[in-house]
C-alpha cells in the first residue's frame, strides 16, 4: 500500500483539532473522514472501510480506549491514540486495549505524519509472492508466511498491524530469540525502556491468539536475557 492513497479516519471531539488535522493530512496525500466523536465514528465504520484510524484518547461519552477494545472485537484496522496522558500507564492501557502506537499531546503534525507513515508499512502484503506458500504450524493455528495470515481451521485469526509486525519478524528466524530491543528497531520505535514495555504489552496480546495458554507460552517463548523465540511445530 502507497501512503498516498491511505484513507484515515480521524475521530477527535475538537472541531478545530478536527479540522487542522484533516487539512494537513490531506496536504500530505491522504484521503480522510473526520468523526466527532465515538457514536459519529461507529456510524461511518459501519458504511466504510479505512486503512488507518487516528483517536483522541479524552473524548466526551465513550472514550478512545474503550472504542478501540471494542473495534478490535472485529476490526484489525491500525489505531493511532492521541492522548493528552503523558504517564506510561495510560499509553500502556491503550496498547493493551488493541491500539498499535500512540502520540501525546501537544505534538508536532511532522511527527504525526512519521508515525502514520510507519504504521503503514508495517501492514502485511496480502498477496503471496509465488504458488507455494511457507506455513509455521504452531499448534492449531497455521501461519501463511507469504500472505501474513494467521488461521485456525477455516477461520482468519485478526491481527493488528503491529502484531501482523512482530509475527513477520519472529516467522523470519524461528528457533532463535529476537531481543526486545530489536524488535523495538524493527517496529519503527524510538528506543527506550517504555518502548520496550510497550513491545512486551503486544507479545502479550498476541500469544492470547496462539497459545492454549498464554501464561505458559509454548510457541512464542521468553527467552531469559535474550527476548521473545517463536518455537514452531
């Protein structure tokens, strides 16, 4: 996918932040639908589809995290929190609420459009490269290396971008660890400790999806001292 034919959803009670942000990202080549609030936002993901949504985390009503669990339950579309909360456990319970990446504010739009851009293309080609795909069978779930695609049985298991991401790094070099810090890298983050907490609040979230039990991971493995292994059949 081209950055420039992105279409985005902004969701901000802010008429004027509202607008601001539209009017620049437009500049910047994207296609974009504002939204007023979580009701409005609701009403126009149900008649259309978006590559990226942009959500402020302090609106009137239904707030941004409790929207993004919810659209989470059937939608794998990208969520960028905006949130006026600069303390590391609010952007924590946004990450773990299904958001991929998050801005506080106040913040500069050029870092909005860098953090947008990243997202994108950390999203999975959809089309596979040859007629003979790679699968890791881990358990019963069967991951298409190829397409990026995670299934159990007949069903598609949803994956955020970012979780689309790290199995696309880990599927790479299965058997061997990735670091925290890596990942962090390959993630398109800026380095940290809170980076790296918020790398390990998204492994968490995605061995909910392949593990039969997710407090003692047996495909995607802690390694002590080296980071996170995914161990296939």
């Amino acid at each position: 996918m081209s950055d420039f034919d992105a279409h985005l959803l902004i969701v901000d009670d802010d008429e004027r932040i509202r607008d601001l942000l539209k009017k620049f990202l437009i500049r910047n080549g994207f296609l974009v639908t504002a939204a007023r609030d979580a009701e409005h936002a609701r009403r126009v993901l149900a008649g259309l589809d978006f590559d990226m949504i942009v959500l402020d985390v302090m609106m009137p009503g239904e707030d941004g995290v409790s929207l993004t669990r919810s659209l989470r339950e059937t939608l794998e579309t990208p969520v960028l929190l905006l949130t006026a909360r600069g303390d590391t456990e609010h952007r924590i319970a946004g990450l773990e609420a299904g958001a991929d990446d998050y801005l506080p504010k106040p913040f500069e739009p050029k870092e909005l459009l860098l953090r947008i851009n990243a997202i994108l293309r950390r999203m999975p080609e959809t089309a596979a490269q040859d007629n003979a795909p790679k699968f890791l069978q881990l358990g019963p779930i069967r991951y298409d290396i190829e397409r990026g695609e995670m299934w159990q049985g007949e069903d598609l298991v949803r994956l955020t971008a970012t979780e689309s991401q790290l199995m696309k790094i880990f599927s790479a070099q299965p058997g061997e660890p990735v670091s925290r810090t890596k990942l962090v890298e390959d993630l398109g983050r800026d380095r940290g400790q809170a980076q790296e907490r918020a790398v390990d609040v998204q492994v968490t979230r995605l061995r909910r999806k392949i593990e039969p039990n997710p407090k003692q991971p047996r495909y995607l493995q802690t390694v002590r001292g080296a980071g996170y292994m995914l161990a296939p059949d």
